[in-house]
C-alpha cells in the first residue's frame, strides 16, 4: 500500500492565484484531514471529512474549501492565495470502527506565495 | 481536550533509553493519550496509546501514572534516527477524531 500520498510536493503561487492540493488514500479508511504547519509551529486542522459526502471545518478553515470526491480522495483548495498561506500542508486518513484516534499522514505538499 | 504540557526540548545519547514525559493534569476518564512524532519535514507519524494501563509496541513503551495526569514515552534504545519533536495529545476517542498539536519535545539523539 502506497498510504497517504499528496501532490505536488512543492507548488510556489503568486498573492491571488488559486491551486488545488490533492490528496488520496488506498486503506480504505472513512476519514480524512487537512492540517497546515507554519514554521516551528504544531499542525492546526483546516477542514476534516468524517465520511464520503461530508466536510466540517476544523481549527482555521478560512480561505480554504474542500471536496471529498470518493472515499479515496480529498482535496484542498485556496481560490485567492495569500502570503498568510504560506505553510507545509498535511493530509491525514483514520480507519473506520475504531474507538481511538490514530491518524496516518502523507508527506505534505510545501507550498509558498509571495 | 485536556491541555498537555511538555518540555520544549532533550537530548539523549545514542543507545541509551530516552524518556520523554508529558503532563495532563486535567484529563478526564474517557480520554486517551496519544505519541506521534514528526521527523524534519516530514509528516507526523502515530507511535503509541493508552487509557489507563501501560502500554507497548515495536517502537515504544508508554506509562501512564496511576491517576492518569501524567505519562512518559519511552524509546528503549535511541538512535539518532529517532531525532524528533515528539507529540503528547490528549483525546476523547472517535469523538470528532481530530488531533490538536501543541509544540511537543525536540528530541536529540546525540552519537
């Protein structure tokens, strides 16, 4: 199994440019996640889908949509880049039917917008 | 979410045990504690969890203390190949399932 995997790995945008950041997951988990990481900060969760056709947003979800497009795929989406959003992007999956909370993250897209 | 407190930063020598502690002096009974750890630019990954009873797995050992407020991770023999900022999260299972990272310990495995 491949996991978690994410692309591109690095992207450089200009301020208002858009960009879609995929994500994809062959574990067959139900959940997945979005989390950004500025520089020698923790992960803050951006959005979350909990299952196929269901999205909520988590910790700083502004500037950012997202779409669950199968059960494999969840992409993230800056419509206007701004210098705010430059950061390391995770994307995450969890496996259905378990009690606690053990997450499975990609590689992480490093994008910067100048 | 119980708040978690841990030291910024340790060093450790290579071979040796390294023991990372995590204070959470407010955890309720329903939550677990969770170590992820997050190698330079990578992505974090799981390591180990528990409720109540200590707990071990191929990569680590966690004890959490009798009345549940503080725990340690243990890495029985470092290798520098476990340097690493280390991640104590306190969670109520399947409930939103969403991780909330504090700054963690840096850990340095030094030769």
């Amino acid at each position: 199994n491949a996991g978690v995997t994410q692309t591109p790995k690095f992207q450089v945008l200009k301020t208002g440019q858009s960009m879609t950041l995929q994500c994809a997951q062959d574990m067959n988990h139900n959940s997945m996640y979005w989390y950004r990481q500025d520089p020698g900060m923790g992960l803050r969760l951006i959005y979350y889908s909990a299952s196929e056709g269901t999205t909520d947003k988590g910790e700083v979800p502004n500037g950012y949509n997202v779409s669950r497009l199968n059960k494999r795929e969840f992409s993230l989406r800056l419509e206007s880049a701004a210098p705010s959003q430059t950061s390391v992007y995770f994307c995450a999956s969890r496996p259905q039917g378990v009690v606690t909370a053990e997450q499975y993250f990609g590689p992480g897209t490093r994008l910067t917008v100048t | 979410d119980a708040k978690t407190t841990q030291p910024t930063s340790m060093d450790c020598a290579e071979g040796r045990a390294a023991n990372l502690p995590c204070n959470h002096s407010t955890i309720s009974g329903n939550e677990y504690v969770y170590w992820y750890r997050q190698i330079h630019s990578q992505g974090p990954q799981y390591i180990i969890h528990g409720l109540k009873n200590n707990e071990t797995n191929e990569m680590a050992s966690l004890i959490i203390t009798e009345d549940r407020k503080s725990s340690t991770l243990i890495l029985p023999h470092a290798t520098l190949r476990d340097t690493a900022v280390y991640y104590c999260i306190v969670r109520v299972g399947n409930a939103g399932n969403m991780l909330t990272f504090g700054g963690g310990t840096r850990l340095m495995v030094k030769p």
